[in-house]
C-alpha cells in the first residue's frame, strides 16, 4: 500500500493505474494454476485478484488542500477441501505468496470441516469481461485545470458574512478485478467511480445549518463526463442561498401528514429498510452479532405484501454508470436483473451462489467483496425503484397540507431494519398541491413494511435519479462497499412527520 501527496502543476495527472499491471496480473493467474501442490487434485479453488488505485482532490474555503493517491495491490485465495471451505490473503504476487495463500486456505478448509460445519461447494467462475462506460477519462485533465474547477465551486458558495463554511472534493478510484478457478474460467473487471462532494454551512446567532450536494449520493461509474451529467460545478449558488433560508426558516410541522421524498432521500429510504432487511446472509443470521438481523424470514417470499401495489424494486447489474454495475460478482458468477419485489409483494432476497444453497431460496449474483483481503458476502448492489407514471406536479396535486424533504442528514434503524427514524436537510410545506415555505430540520419514522404500504404515488422517469452511495458498511471485519439505487421521487400518505422542537 502507498500513499502520497500530489503536487500541483499544469501536466495531466499521472496515469498511476494505467502502469502495466495487465500482463503481470495475467501471469499471476497463469503462474498460480502451477501452484497447487501434488495429491491436491480433488480440491477446487479460486483466486481472486484485486488493484485498487485511489485519488481525492480537496478545497476548503477555496484554499486547495494536500492531493492524496493511494494504491492497493493483493490477492484471495479460496480453496475446497474435505467438504470445508478456507481462505486466505496476501499482497505477496510472487509464487511464494501465492503458494503460501494456497497451503493456509486448505489448511483453514479442513479446520472447517472438523468443526463440523455444512458440506460446502466452492463456486466457480465463468468467463467475461466488463469495464465501467467513460467518455471522458479521469486522467485526461491537467491536476491544476481540476482544482481550479473546485476553487471556483468553493467561492460560488460564498460571498455572504453568515457562511461559515464551504468545500468541494472529487474522489476517483478504479479497481481492476479478476479471478479465477480450478475449473478454467476467468473473469476480469474493470471500474471507474468518481464521487463528487460539495458542501456549504450558514450560521448566525441561533442557529447553523448545512447544505450539501446531496450528500455523496452523485457518486456513479464513469469519467469526468459525470460532472456535467449531475451539474456539479453549477450547483454552489443554489446550496449556497438553501443554506441561508434554512437559517430563517420554520422547524418542520409535527404530526401525521402526507410526505413527498426527493430521490437522493429516497435511496436512503430503500438502501435501509428494504436493501439490508433482504440480504440473505442477514436473514439466516449471519449479521445478528455485528449490524443486526432482519424482520425478514424465508417464509415470506412469493407472499408477503412489502409494500403497496405502486412498490417494484428490482436489483439490476446492468446499468450503464450506475456505481455498482457490473457483469459479474466477486464469486465470478454472471450478473443479470431480477424483480426482488413486485406490485407490493416479495419475490426473492439479495443472496449469492453460497447463500442460496444454504437456504435453499432462489437470490441474485450479489457475493461482493470490498478488497483482495475480504471475502466475497452478500451485499447490495443496484437496487432501483421503478419508475411510475406521475410527473412532479402531480406528486403534489392532491396534498392540501404536507411536507417535501431533500437530501439525508441523519439514519437510525433497529437491529433487525423494521423501526427507523430519518431526518433531512431540506424541507418544503406543501400547501394546496403546490411547494410552499422552506422547513428546517424535517424529520420522519416509521416501521419499513408500514411504511412502503403508504406508498400511494410513484414518480415518472422524468424524477428518476440515478444515485449510489460508496459507504455501505457491513461484516466481520468490516467491509465498506459501493452501492447504487435509481429511484424516482414518492409520494407517502399519513407518515409520522416531526421537525427540530
């Protein structure tokens, strides 16, 4: 692992993951199929090989703050032995690592076995290929053209006494992945992610209040062309003036009140009472000591009403910039959409190849890792809400008294993702169907099945975003992983709405 500062200059930004590590990690898979010791011919394995090369760019009250590149290099090796499964990591590519890896995941496999866990199958990759879609590559541009950019997104956030704070930040990363098995596949990946950050705080007197670019939530796949897709460099004004009429306004109503949510609130919505509750590694119990189980039992697919008739959620793979695309998961099984719920009712949870066996329940190819010394577990990945048929407008025809919130500030949610409570940074009255004054601190809660069973009005493609989060945590040890949602603005009926008094 290494970590520099960067200097800033008018060259472009040195090509740190374009060095030729092709052809060396090529050779290590190559290299690796040698390794397996004599007698070992019954055992099956994979291995897995992960580069990760990493690039933020930072300015705080239009001052540029130190660049920072890290790069991240290592492999997992998996093997089947005895009916157990073991694995073990090294950042050791020569064959002594590699081989070392081999002889403790066999040995960590049959300790498995002893033990008296399940008989386990290794699942073995396919063959493919994916790469993120970019027009426009990140290291395309001069380092000093792009902090230029964000100096100039910090000073359009100022220019008033009560703003006391304000920055803008990219975060690039690529992660070229690929493993392979004792079976002949290999499946190689290429990611590029960019997440922009802005944000701005205005205080007086009484009171301070923050405004953000929605968070992280712009994060997707892609290069620089993702900028202008989300208007990122013109967005400091508006966050900059939201700022200071929240410090002006209101506290949000209290009471039982129809509720709109903007899209980069509602993947916060769906990332945790309906993404987490349906991790099938989660409802066999595998979370309980760390993050919680979930309400969620294998009983309930095929029947169960998650939702009103309006709630259809589907993971899909296959989106062209969203953050967790991809061809293939990190068990190098094929990726394809799947309906996880249908008109309100549940279908199949989010589970790899080893979750499903286990269960004995249909899933999706959702076994991720985060790095080379993780394990693939079943995580998110694009989980969307379909779009509707309702234009913006009419998402708040027929609301005489309620509230409109943007963008999360705070999340809680019980141990087993059924009571929540989420406030916001934005808020609106609705008065009359139509968008009135601006509300502070705009909260709400409820129990997640209560909740989408509310859901009476789903907006039309024209308010879909497509929106991610690169901060999902989960496991032991903790992994932290992309995920994204597309979601569409929604319309809530009489929800536990509430503000800061």
């Amino acid at each position: 692992m290494s970590v520099d500062g960067i200097a800033t200059g008018g060259k472009p930004s040195p090509s740190i993951c374009m060095s030729p590590m092709h052809e060396s990690i090529d050779a290590a898979h190559r290299r690796f199929r040698d390794i397996p010791p004599t007698g070992s011919g019954s055992d099956s394995w994979t291995l897995r090989i992960v580069r990760q090369d990493d690039e933020t760019l930072a300015v705080r009250r239009d001052v540029a703050e130190p660049g920072r590149r890290a790069v991240d290099l290592g492999a997992m090796v998996t093997v089947a032995r005895g009916g157990g499964v073991g694995y073990a990591a090294t950042s050791d590519m020569g064959d002594d690592g590699l081989r070392g890896a081999y002889e403790r995941a066999a040995q960590w496999a049959l300790h498995a076995t002893r033990r008296g866990t399940e008989n386990a199958e290794l699942p073995q990759p396919r063959s493919g290929e994916y790469r993120s879609p970019i027009a426009r590559a990140w290291v395309t541009q001069p380092y000093a053209e792009k902090v230029d950019r964000l100096i100039s997104l910090s000073q359009s956030m100022g220019g008033d006494a009560r703003i006391a704070d304000r920055s803008a930040s990219l975060w690039w990363t690529r992660v070229e992945s690929s493993i392979s098995g004792s079976a002949g596949g290999l499946v190689s990946q290429v990611f590029d992610y960019l997440v922009p950050m802005a944000a701005v705080t205005a205080s007086d007197e009484n009171d301070t209040q923050t405004r953000t670019f929605g968070g992280h939530a712009y994060a997707r796949q892609g290069g620089l062309e993702v900028l202008d897709e989300v208007d990122f460099w013109s967005c400091g004004s508006r966050l900059r003036e939201q700022a200071l009429e929240l410090l002006a306004a209101p506290n949000c109503p209290s009471g039982s009140l129809p509720l709109v949510l903007a899209p980069d609130q509602m993947i916060l919505q769906i990332h945790e009472s309906i993404g987490h509750p349906l991790e099938l590694d989660r409802i066999l119990g595998d979370e309980r000591n760390y993050a919680g189980g979930s309400f969620v039992t294998p009983d309930m697919f095929g029947s169960y009403r998650y939702g009103s008739a309006q709630l259809n959620i589907t993971f899909d793979p296959t989106c062209d910039g969203e953050l967790a695309s991809y061809a293939y998961d990190d068990a190098g099984q094929a990726a394809e959409p799947v309906a996880l719920i249908r008109d309100g009712v549940l279908l199949r949870p989010l589970g790899g190849a080893v979750s499903q066996r286990r269960a004995g329940l249909p899933g999706a190819a959702t076994a991720r890792a985060s790095s080379w010394n993780r394990p693939p577990i079943d995580r998110m990945a694009n989980l969307n809400l379909e779009p509707g048929n309702a234009d913006f407008a009419s998402l708040l025809a027929e609301v005489d008294d309620g509230v409109y919130m943007e963008t999360n500030r705070s999340w809680s949610i019980d141990d087993s993702r059924d009571k929540f409570q989420f406030g916001c940074e934005y808020g609106r009255r609705i008065r009359g169907g139509r968008l009135a004054e601006v509300v502070k601190n705009p909260s709400y809660r409820g129990r997640s099945a209560t909740f989408w069973r509310s859901l009476e009005l789903v907006g039309s493609a024209a308010t879909l975003q497509v929106l991610g989060t690169p901060f999902c945590g989960k496991g032991e040890p903790n992994q932290i992983m992309r995920v994204g949602h597309a979601a569409p603005a929604c319309r809530f009926r009489a929800v536990d709405v509430f503000g800061g008094e």
